[in-house]
C-alpha cells in the first residue's frame, strides 16, 4: 500500500490500470444529477455580550456553494467550466475528484462513484490545481516523476513512453533533473502537469492551470492540454480566469453562480445570448474626422478607444450594418472590421443578468 498525493489515501498497487470495461464510448465521461454542497456556518455578533450568548445558543445559517447542478461531459470534450471566485468551481471540481462528499445529488466519472474514491478510479483521473503542489520541492522532478510511477503502478515500459511524450510536448528536458525549488513558476507548473499525467487519465480536472504565468507559459500549456486531449481523447473540465485559455481550449462553456448554472453551450452561443452589442475598429484616413478626433465618430456609436487613425466603437447589435454603412458613406476609412466584444465581458454580463 502507498499513499496517493492526490487524494490523500493509500492505493492497492495488486489493481491493473485498465479502464473500466463497462465503459462505452457513448457513455459520459462525467455525469452530474443535481448535485449538492451546503455548507452550515455559525454566526457571531461583535461584543463580549453576544461571544456569552453564543456559548448558551450558536445561530448558524446554511451556504450552498454549490446548489443542485446537473451536466455531463463526453469522452474527448473540452468544456470551460467559469465563474467569480466563491462560484462554486472549486468544491465542484473536488467533489468529482473524491476529495469532498457531497450533500446531495449524484455523480458518475468513468463509471465510479467518485467520492468512493476506489483505486481503479483515481488511476483514471487527475485533478491539477494551479496554486498546489504534488511535485517534492527539495528533489528533481524526475524523482517525484519516479514515485508518482510506483504510486500508480504504471509498468515500466509504459512509463518511459509516456514520460517521453509529455517531455517531447511540453520541452522538459532542461527541467526535469534540477531541484524543484530552482525552477521558475512557468517550468514549475509544466513539471506539475506532466507528473499528474504520467499515468494517461482519462479525465482531467484542471483548476487554474495558467494561474501566475506569464504569457508565453501560458500558451505553451494551452498548447499541452489541446496536443493531450487530441492525442489521447481524454475529457478536460477547465476553470480558468484567463478568457484566452477558455477561447483557445473549449467550444464549450458553463457558467456558475452562487453555486448554480446560469449557462451551458457553446461558446458562440453564450456570446450570441448575452452580448448586446457589436465593436467596430475603424482605421481612419488621415484628416478624416477634420480635427473634431473622437468627437466626430459620437454619432455613429459609443467611442469605447480613439487615437490619431483608429476608433473603437461600440454599437447595439441590431444597428450593426446600418452604423457601418453610415461610417463607410460619410467618412473617409481605410479599413473596417467588426467584432464581438471580448469575452470577459460577456462573462460579467451573464453574472449581472444571474
């Protein structure tokens, strides 16, 4: 028996790591019915007086982080799962990992109860957090690399081809032999990933994978996680703040707040639903607004950005092609194109209208 850093419990290395032979390719990955973390907190008055009463009689109140869910991923599906902090991401992605039971509800991954947390399971799944550590800080990776093999009782051959793989995509070998604590948080977190993926899980929860990395290292994991999921078929259920990893990695998106769905669907869809209004970016030919600057493009819309050459303008939808024609007949431009506003805010939108 060995200790499982993922989930905190001791594995039975005598199970093989084939997947579940119930499991069929039309079956879903992760499947959720009305799934349910309430939470009892007790409240406490300012002053000495409250503090005694508090000792003859506790108020508590019930907080549902997460209130009666229900969705399902398929075998292969990238589905962005997003949020304000406190949304109820979090203590969504641990209940499908078997780290936290829940009040109520249920959930099948790959076949298993997760928080039955059998052996079997945990060798199918990983939940990577981007604020966590599994790797050991003091040695190198390929050590820990090493214990996560005995710990999951990957046979060595597969061992040496999967590590081969992740350090082909995700460029590890200048890393993988230094200590831990010498490397910087971007080749940190790529060492994180491929250690929670040397077993080749069939589902990935990922919590803030990109969390603190500079833009270069976020793409290269955004790239990781496309390359894996293509490469293997694996579902990923992903949070993220970062819109970029959302619009790179999913087609899908559900949205939470205050523990409940407000949205899911496709990507488009969601823009298409609660996006009012369109961008137009206009490049300007010189002397076009006659030295008024932005003050000669209010008419057509909101001026969200104006400097010497280019405008951003933000239109209702619905008038889209009448202000375009408009700017296009009575300004001189030398280039027009309009786009939908950014994704974030989009995302404010659904929180605002939830």
């Amino acid at each position: 028996m060995v200790w499982n850093p993922v989930s905190g419990e001791n594995l039975d290395l005598t199970l093989n790591l084939c997947h579940n032979s119930a499991m069929s390719t039309s079956t879903p990955y992760v499947s959720i019915q009305n799934l349910q973390k309430i939470y009892t907190i007790h409240e406490r008055e300012a002053g000495l007086g409250a503090a005694l009463r508090s000792l003859i009689k506790r108020k508590s109140k019930e907080v549902r982080a997460v209130d009666d869910i229900s969705f399902s991923v398929a075998p292969g599906e990238v589905v962005g799962f997003l949020g304000p902090n406190g949304a109820g991401k979090t203590t969504t992605l641990k209940m499908l990992t078997g780290l936290l039971h829940p009040s109520g509800g249920q959930a099948d991954v790959l076949g298993f109860t997760p928080w039955q947390r059998e052996s079997d399971f945990l060798r199918q799944i990983t939940l990577v957090m981007g604020q966590r550590n599994q790797l050991v800080w003091d040695i190198p990776a390929a050590d820990s690399f090493e214990l996560n093999r005995v710990i999951f009782g990957i046979p060595e051959d597969t061992y040496r081809q999967t590590l081969a793989e992740l350090t082909e995509l995700l460029d590890l070998e200048p890393l993988i032999h230094k200590p831990v604590r010498n490397l910087s948080l971007g080749e940190r977190m790529k060492c994180e990933i491929a250690g929670a993926l040397l077993h080749r899980p069939k589902v990935l929860f990922l919590d803030e994978p990109t969390i603190g990395l500079d833009v270069t290292a976020q793409r290269r994991i955004r790239q990781f996680v496309a390359e894996y999921n293509q490469r293997y078929g694996a579902s990923v259920l992903l949070t993220s703040h970062y819109m970029a990893d959302v619009e790179a990695l999913c087609q899908r998106v559900i949205v939470i707040h205050h523990g409940r769905i407000l949205f899911d669907g496709d990507l488009a869809a969601l823009v298409q639903k609660f996006s009012p209004h369109k961008t137009i970016v206009v490049d300007l030919a010189p002397g076009a607004t006659n030295g008024r600057g932005a003050e000669a493009l209010r008419p057509f819309g909101e001026v969200v950005a104006y400097t010497e050459g280019q405008a951003v303008l933000r239109v209702p939808k619905a008038e889209t092609a009448v202000v375009t024609t408009k700017l296009l007949t009575n300004l001189a431009i030398n280039d027009l194109t309009i786009q939908d506003p950014p994704i974030e805010e989009v995302i404010e939108q659904v929180f605002s209208e939830g």
